[in-house]
C-alpha cells in the first residue's frame, strides 16, 4: 500500500466541510480526521453522514461533528456554522466542497432553475468564507478551499448553470485572496477532474464515458476522492503556507 503523507500541522485544527457525508466531501473528512483534525461537516444526507461519523469513531479518530443542514438556507448555514464553533472553537480551515452536477439544456432552463443551481453551487461559498472570516482574523490565520471543477475547463455540455458556478469559484477566490491575506489566511481553489464517486459511477460512467477518460486522461487509470483529498490536504496544511489566490488542478492531465 502506497504511503501517503502525514501532515504535523494539521493536528488538532478545527476543520469545516460543506457537503461532507458522501463522495468526495466524505473522503476528505476521512483525511482530515486520519491527520488528527478535529473535523464538522454539514450535509443533508443525515444517515450516510451518521455511518461516516460511526466509522471513523470506531476506527480511534476524533469523532466529526455532523449537523444536518441544506446549505442552500444561508441564515441556516450561518446559524449552524456558528453552533459548530461554540461547540468546538473558530475554525482553522474551510472546504467549500457541496456541489450537485445535475445536467439541463439551455432550452430548459428557467429563471427559477438557474436561482436553483446557484443556490447550491455558488452563494453558499461566498457566505461560509465570511462566516469563516472572524475567527480566523482572531486565530491569526487560516486556509480555505473552494472546489471547482474542470467542467467549464473543457467547455463540457449538458451543464451550462453548473460550468457558470464552477467558473465563478476560481473568481471567487481570487476576489478573496487579497484582502483575507492581509489577516495570514490562505484562499485556493482544487479543481477536480472527473472523479470515480458513487454517483459520478451510478448516474454518468458507461462506455462512452469509459472511452472519454481514456482519450483525454494523459494518467491511466481512474481519479478517485483520495486523489483530491492530498490536495486539499496540503493546501491546508503549513507545507503550503505561501501558496494562495491559485488554482490547482487534480485530473490526470484532461485539461
């Protein structure tokens, strides 16, 4: 088994996760919790949320702090947020990890649809970053992560309200990065590449696909959680300490 890296820094920080129950969010609290953080989650898939909080008890990590919470209620994201850190102290790092792919066609996208997918794909990174902000200002520092994807990258169709979000989140932290930096706090974005989660595997993977990865890959085989989790891992950890306002791509060389 390939020995991964075990970061000192990340012992004992305060770690929150948005969509942390499943897929790739699951995995990085997995890493998280293997590093010694203390980690707190949200998501709304509470039973899957609760088997991974069980699980890693029972493997001697620190057990995550789960809340349900549907991110797309940002006063409830803001109040659950705030309870996490009553609960467990102001946070040394944020992954702004929630996202939902679901595909559309331009023809059928209607202005609701479109408040819809930015409500879960856009504004809750803006409002966990300044949720966040507070008390890393008082813990002289910190490090967030805003996943985007290599969906607009490769100008993928089928999505477009998705690619636009997915877009705006390398804006985003780059519009962050100057003025959280005065404060030591770090701002970087992962971009993942297509991604072997459940879903990615249940919904989209057939042999089309298959032939896809293939062709555009310049890495053989396939990119797995664990492959984006190291990356976050080490954005959060010391090791990057001077790395911000970048953009860094996890995807076997598609893009």
């Amino acid at each position: 088994m390939t020995q991964l890296a075990k970061f000192g820094s990340l012992a004992g920080k305060r770690v929150f996760v948005t969509g942390g129950g499943s897929g790739i969010g699951e995995e990085i609290v997995t890493a998280f919790a293997a590093q010694g953080a203390q980690v707190a989650f949200v998501d709304i898939a509470r039973d899957a949320s609760s088997a991974l909080c069980q699980r890693l008890k029972d493997a001697g990590y620190l057990t995550p702090l789960f809340e349900y919470c549907d991110i797309t209620d940002i006063p409830a994201l803001q109040r659950t947020m705030a309870s996490m850190v009553d609960v467990i102290g102001d946070f040394d790092v944020l992954v702004n990890n929630a996202a939902n792919d679901q595909r559309h066609q331009t023809e059928e996208v209607t202005l609701e649809y479109w408040n819809e997918r930015i409500a879960i794909n856009q504004r809750p990174m803006f409002f966990a970053c300044q949720a966040v902000l507070p008390g890393m200002k008082r813990k002289g520092g910190g490090s967030i992560i805003n996943i985007s994807s290599i969906s607009w990258h490769i100008k993928g169709a089928g999505y477009p309200v998705y690619a636009t979000a997915k877009a705006a989140v390398v804006g985003l932290t780059r519009g962050l990065a100057r003025d959280f930096g005065a404060h030591g706090i770090r701002v970087n974005t992962v971009t993942p590449g297509w991604v072997m989660t459940q879903r990615q595997v249940d919904l989209w993977v057939n042999d089309a696909a298959e032939v896809e990865i293939k062709k555009n890959q310049c890495l053989p085989g396939k990119l797995m959680p664990q492959h984006i989790a190291s990356m976050v891992l080490f954005l959060a950890a010391d090791d990057s300490a001077m790395c911000t306002a970048q953009e860094f791509i996890v995807d076997a060389g598609w893009v």
